[in-house]
C-alpha cells in the first residue's frame, strides 16, 4: 500500500486535520505518490530531483527546488538518507505556520525519526501502515534549526559535497577505480551520465586537452550546486536533467558513468540498464561508454545488446570497469 494511505487514514479517522485555506508543501515527493488526499490545487510540491520535478509538473502540480513563501501545512516524505530528512523537517519547520507532517517507511528509518521528533516536539501517535508511519506535530524554526542543512564541506581530494547526495562523505571507491582506469584520450566530446557532485568530470578533464566540452548529467539539483565548484573548467557544461531521457546536440565521442541502482534502499540494476541505453542513443557509430559498477550486477547481457565489442579492463572484489565500443544498429 503506497504511503498516501497512512494520509488519508489520518484524514478519513478525522485524527489529522488540514488547514482549509493556504499553501500546503510537499517535500520530496516520490513518483507515484497519490495526492487525492490533499487539496492538490493549494499544494506546491518542493523536490530537487529531475525526475520526480519532471513527472508532478506533467501532471499540471505546482513544483520547486526551494520553498517560496509561507505554507499553511507541510508533508514531509522521508528520504533515505538521514541527514537529508533531518534537513527537510528544519526547512518545513522554517517555512510553515500549520501542522507540519512526517511520513516515511520503515526502510527510510520513520521509526528512529518518530523517536527523535517526540524529544522535540508534541508528536501524535502515528498512523501505521504498510510497514511505514505517519505522525505530525507543531514546531517554530528553533526546535529544528540544529537540523538544517550545513553548508558545503571539503572532503579529500579538495572536492566540497553537502549532506544527502551521493557520497557526501568521501570519494566513492568505484568512481575512483573508473577514473584511474579511464584512457589516455577520450575524444572532443564527452558526456559524464549521472555526474553527482563532479568527481568523474573533474578527473576526466586532467590532463587530456583535446577534450573541448564535457557535458555533466545530474538529477539532484544540490549535487549540481557542488558540482559547479568542482569541476572549474570552462569546458564543462552542466545540466539537471534525467540522464535516462536527455540527449545531446550532436552524437558524442565518449560517455562515462558510475550510474545508481537503487530506488529508495531497494536495488534496481534497471536503472543501470536505463543508463545503458541512454549511453547507446547518444554515442557515435564508434563510439565508446566506460561505465563501472559493483560486481554483483548483471549489467554484460545490456551491454552486449547495444555495444559490438564489450569487455572487462579494470575490477576487483567489489567493483568492475566495463569498456563497450561500436554501436550497435539496434541502438543506432
């Protein structure tokens, strides 16, 4: 059952009631969120991901990276990371003069929050289903404001990431391995897919002057923020955008990319494959996708569907360096 329901039980019960005039935010809503409980028209739904943006404001929602204005209420969707759902409820807590509402599964650690939010908070009991929660409470900007989001840190390499995107905390080992293993030339035309914070366009642009753009492909808005820091060449060009859906201005030489596979804290090598795909559509004939990724994955089979020559050239326990060149004609 998807987490709207907890909402509605809350609504239906009469346990949670909702302002009857005034904005009401969504922070970081998930595709396939059912908004039928809300007054979708008085909703302004506040994400930093390109896909989740691209989909509600398909759907004619009122979207944003950042909360404007004052809101009535507020739902928080819990996200996997910690520091990022300590962020969120700081920034609600910040921005709305109502109720505000927290709602999570108990994969996105719901429970841990409950437990800290009634340290700080008169919290109501929570609603349980579908192995999640749901609970709320009032709050001014102060009970939280040691939660809000801190701003860039440096971590090794010289490199400044915040809390919530991906490795935030240090170089991931895979995309370190990819880059120690890229080749000495990589073309004039390079796309990094799912770029993150710039780590891999950064290592790319070293030392290889015939390289003349390299275009970064990021979803997370906040992880583009750090990425315009990292990568201080002006043959960069950075983009928010979905990487499985973007396509460049012309064919490109080379893609490299460390591409996720999870959707919340389920593995989903799909969107692996996703990347895969995309990779195919944008390279030339001859063109070449180095891509790593942890060792379990099954990501070959993909490759050989759309890549002529297909092997392994860097790996160990953890990680493998893929090499796929020639484009297929299926991909072509």
């Amino acid at each position: 059952m998807s987490i709207p329901s907890r909402l509605s039980l809350a609504l239906e019960a009469g346990l949670l009631d909702l302002p009857e005039a005034g904005r009401i935010a969504v922070f970081a809503p998930r595709e396939g969120l059912d908004m039928s409980a809300l007054p979708v028209e008085r909703c302004h739904l506040i994400t930093r991901s390109k896909p989740e943006h691209d989909h509600f404001a398909g759907l004619g929602l009122n979207c944003a990276v950042e909360p404007e204005g004052r809101y009535g209420a507020a739902l928080i969707c819990l996200p996997r990371a910690k520091a990022l759902a300590h962020a969120l409820i700081a920034q609600a807590a910040e921005v709305t003069d109502g109720v505000l509402i927290v709602d999570g599964a108990k994969t996105d650690g719901v429970e841990s929050i409950l437990k800290e939010c009634r340290k700080r908070a008169d919290v109501s009991a929570p609603v349980n289903k579908a192995h999640g929660k749901l609970f709320w409470f009032h709050a001014g900007p102060e009970v939280f404001a040691d939660w809000a989001m801190s701003g860039p840190q440096e971590i090794d390499g010289g490199f400044v990431t915040v809390p919530g995107v991906f490795s935030a905390d240090g170089i991931d080992p895979a995309s370190r391995l990819l880059a120690n293993h890229l080749p000495r030339k990589l073309g004039r035309h390079v796309v990094d897919l799912g770029g993150g914070w710039g780590y891999l366009s950064a290592r790319a642009l070293e030392g290889r002057d015939e390289i003349e753009r390299i275009e970064l492909i990021e979803a997370d808005h906040a992880a583009l923020a750090c990425a315009r820091e990292n990568v201080a060449d002006a043959r960069a060009v950075l983009h928010w955008e979905d990487a499985t859906r973007w396509q460049p201005d012309a064919p490109v030489d080379a893609v490299i990319t460390n591409p996720p596979f999870h959707t919340g804290r389920a593995a989903d090598p799909d969107l692996g494959r996703a990347f895969i795909r995309a990779a195919a559509r944008m390279l030339k004939p001859r063109g070449e996708l180095w891509l790593v990724a942890n060792r379990h994955l099954p990501y070959e089979t993909e490759m050989r569907a759309y890549f002529t020559h297909v092997d392994e050239v860097a790996g160990d326990s953890r990680f493998k360096v893929l090499h796929g060149r020639g484009v297929s004609r299926k991909a072509r």
